[in-house]
C-alpha cells in the first residue's frame, strides 16, 4: 500500500491578514501535493481554524456561556479553512477526495480512495492536532507531522521567556512536561501541542514531528524522511 502521512496544518498558516505571503505559501503547498501525488503518497492534511475560528469564537463568547457550543464554532472555522484548501487543490487537478470528513473513520475511508484528505476538527474538547494524531495512529503512519507558526518546542514559551531553548529531540514525556498532558484546552486557545493530542500519541505509541510550516521547504524534508529543522518528539526514550 502507498505511504501514508498525516499533517496537522495550524489554521495561523493561511494568515489571511497577510496575503502576499499566503499566496506564495499556497503555491508551494499545492506543489508539494502534486510531487507527492505523482509519487504514489497519499496523504491527509487536518486544518487548524486560525483567524477566522477566533474570530467567530471571539463574536459569540459574550453570549455563549458553554464550552462545547463555543468549540463548535471553532470547529466550523477549521471545516471553514479545510474546504479552502481542499477547493485550491481540486482546481490544479489533484486527486482530492470531493467531501471534508467530519470523522476518523470518514478521514480513513477516504484515504483508501484518495491521495489527498483535507480535513478539519471533528468534536469538542479537543483541536485539529488531536484529529491528527488520532487519524495518524488509525492508518498506521510513520508520525503525525504538526507544521505550525513556531520552529520547534521549546523549553518554555519564547513570546514570554527571553531564555526560551529551543529543542531538536524529545520524548513525548518531556512534551507533557512542558505542555500537559490530557487536559483540553480553552476554546480558541492553543499550545505547540495539544496536550490531549500528547496524551493520544502517547496511548498510541507514536512519534511526532514538530517544525515551522510556513517553510514548505521542512515539510518536505520531514515527509521525506529527510532531516529537518525542528523538533522529533520520540515516543520512547529507548
């Protein structure tokens, strides 16, 4: 059977406060999907909500009290930016399943028909690279990439901490060290990692593999077994 890959896209990729940059993102990323395409991969892509998830978030929390009803909107925003993603691919020609899965089990099915799923959040409680590493564990994937705003993990958060360290190989107990482990996040929050997407990765027995995405240039590198700049996250210390 084909290699399968699974990527959690953070929804902060598509930046649409920053268009230029966004549209040469795209460009690479639709590249990228056709080499793997033509080279008999197939893949799934699971979109973060991003911008528009935070807004939409931000627009209800006055009124709406429940977590879940507000995770719901979250997850409308990650459909929201999986569908653009998915339309974007389809125009080019890729072979991109014509429905955004709302599960796991939709997401797998998929794959066995197509090269490419995009895909976004499936229930509350928990974010897209909680479906990620979930879906990633189901195909039997060698890792779950999580391509984001940051270059790796880091010993504490570098928007806050000038003598933040910035690590290139762990273990997901170090991970949960760092960011939990099993405890949702807010609605609208977000962390290097989920820390219930740690602790499914670890339940799993899986490896993960964290860089910057806005560098399409690692995402490569990282599908392709290749060394990358970033952060392997291994799920035995052994």
């Amino acid at each position: 059977m084909s290699p399968v890959h699974v990527v959690a896209l953070g929804g902060s990729l598509l930046r649409p406060e920053e268009a230029d940059a966004r549209s040469m993102w795209m460009g690479q990323l639709r590249q990228l999907m056709v080499h793997l395409e033509g080279n008999e991969r197939r893949i799934a892509l699971v979109v973060g909500g991003g911008l528009p998830a935070r807004e939409g978030i931000a627009l209800a929390k006055n009124t709406v009290s429940d977590a879940h009803r507000l995770d719901e909107i979250g997850i409308a925003g990650t459909r929201l930016n999986a569908t653009v993603l998915q339309q974007v691919l389809l125009d080019i020609g890729c072979d991109v399943a014509p429905s955004v899965p709302h599960t796991i089990e939709q997401a797998r099915l998929l794959l066995d028909q197509h090269h490419i799923v995009v895909m976004g959040g499936t229930v509350p409680g928990h974010t897209t690279d909680t479906v990620a590493v979930k879906l990633a564990a189901v195909v039997h994937a060698r890792h779950c990439i999580i391509a984001t705003n940051v270059s790796h993990v880091y010993t504490k958060d570098p928007r806050h901490h000038d003598d933040a360290e910035a690590l290139t190989e762990m273990t997901l107990g170090e991970l949960g060290a760092i960011v939990g482990v099993g405890t949702p996040l807010e609605p609208g929050a977000s962390a290097v990692v989920d820390p219930v997407a740690v602790k499914v990765a670890m339940d799993a027995g899986l490896d993960l593999a964290v860089l910057d995405g806005r560098d399409i240039r690692l995402l490569d590198d990282a599908l392709d077994g290749q060394p990358f700049d970033g952060t392997i996250i291994h799920a035995r210390g052994d």
